[in-house]
C-alpha cells in the first residue's frame, strides 16, 4: 500500500473531528477496515488511540476558547469511564463476547445507522429539549444530571466496544439535555474533551487484547494530529451544518453494508 495513504486518511477524518466534534470513530473504523484491511479488532483498538489522541490536540484548541463546559464534563464520565472499565474487564476474564470479526462488524453497523440517524435528527432533538426546558425549566433541570451520567454510560459501553459514538451520538444527547447552554464552540469543545479519557481508557484495555498496531497508528497520526489541529481553528467560524449531511448519508451506506453482511 502506498506511503502516504494512511496519513491522508488520519487528515481527513482529524480535519472533520475538529470541525464537528464528529467523525472520528465512525469515520475511521470503516476506513481501516473496508479500506485498508484492518481485522475489526485492531481496528476498533488502534481507532480508540488514534480518536483519543486526535481528540486531545484539537482539545487544546478549544481549551485556549474557553469553550469546554466542565460541569457537564464530569456528570458524562460519572457515567461513561466506570461503564468502559466494567466492559473491558468483562471482556479480559472471558465471561463477555469475544472480539469476533461477524459480531464486531454487525454492532458497528448498528451504531453507525444510530449515528447517521442522530446526525440528520440533531436540530429536532435541539428543538424538542428546547421546548420541554422552557415549559418546565424546573423539573428540566432536577433531571439533567442523572440522565446526563445515563448518557455517559450509553456512549462508554459504545465507545468501548465499537470505538464509535462518542461524537455524534454525545452532541445529540448535549444538545437535548442542555438545548440552551450546549450550542457552537461549546458543545463541540465539550464532546471532544469528554472523548479523551473515555478512549484513552477502552484504548489502553484493548492494547492489553492485542487490538492497538502502532505502526498503522504512528502513519494515520501523522496526519490527523494538523488535521485536527486546523479543523478545530476553523471551527469558530465554519458552518458545521453543511457538512453533517454529508457525514450522515456516508455512515447510512457504511452502516447498511455492515449490517447486511
């Protein structure tokens, strides 16, 4: 395979990581395994590194905007770092699923049509959180941090087994719990420092399954790391929404193929 193709693939998908907050898990397994080859489990292994450490520059980014809410931060670990470490446990004495490659690749697929569909439906999900928060601001609120941790166990038991849904799947859930502070910057800011230690975790769990291949890492970081970087810059005054679509009609077909076998 040629050189550069694997750095070309970590700039692309780094470079929509940073605009969106979205992208990374779901672009780049299917890359590495319907493009480059990968085995699904090293695939969703060495994914995990790359999104963890492709997240944590374009972090540092928004960081340097103000923009993370840390508050919300840490009501989704609450919830999403316990779930990862009980699956990956799970998964090392035995008792849980293997990493078969037919289970593996049907489970993306699904997560992948979640994520699709959670993409194209964000406004609705911003609109119908909008609404029950201004009728009844205060039972809205009584109720955010526990279904706020609720979703950050939903997005670690995803992450963990499939490496996707910690970007589109997380800003949904935001911007339906929070339709009023989690918006532009912010909520990109957010859902992207929420990834980092979340995949550092499951990445570090899979490293010890044998899942990571650090020379395929090393390659796709070379070019994800300024993808990213350059992304989240332009994030501030990029139109996110003219590219979800895009996103989302992509992960459709990729999601269906899988599911279909």
């Amino acid at each position: 395979m040629l050189a550069w193709v694997d750095p070309l693939a970590g700039f692309g998908v780094g470079l929509v990581v940073g605009l969106t907050g979205v992208g990374g898990g779901s672009l780049m397994t299917p890359v590495l395994v319907l493009l480059l080859g990968v085995a699904p489990a090293t695939a969703v292994g060495t994914d995990l590194w790359f999104a963890a450490l492709t997240k944590l520059a374009g972090s540092a980014v928004h960081q340097g905007h103000g923009a993370v809410d840390w508050q919300v931060l840490r009501r989704l670990w609450l919830g999403s770092l316990p779930t990862s470490l009980a699956l990956l446990v799970w998964l090392h004495v035995g008792t849980g699923p293997r990493m078969q490659s037919p289970w593996v690749l049907h489970l993306l697929g699904v997560v992948l049509l979640l994520t699709a569909a959670a993409m194209l439906l964000r406004g609705q999900a911003q609109a119908l959180g909008r609404t029950l928060r201004l009728q009844d601001a205060a039972r809205f609120k009584r109720w955010q941090p526990v279904l706020t941790v609720l979703a950050g166990v939903v997005l670690g038991g995803l992450v963990t087994l499939t490496s996707v849904g910690a970007g589109a799947l997380g800003v949904v859930l935001l911007v339906y719990l929070y339709p009023l502070r989690m918006t532009g910057a912010r909520l990109v800011a957010t859902d992207i420092a929420h990834a980092i230690p979340l995949t550092l975790l499951a990445g570090s769990g899979h490293a010890l399954l044998g899942h990571v291949e650090l020379g395929l890492l090393g390659r796709l970081l070379l070019g994800s790391v300024p993808g990213v970087m350059l992304g989240a810059a332009l994030a501030h005054r990029t139109p996110e929404r003219l590219l979800r679509p895009g996103i989302a009609l992509m992960l459709l077909l990729v999601g269906g193929k899988l599911v279909a076998g």
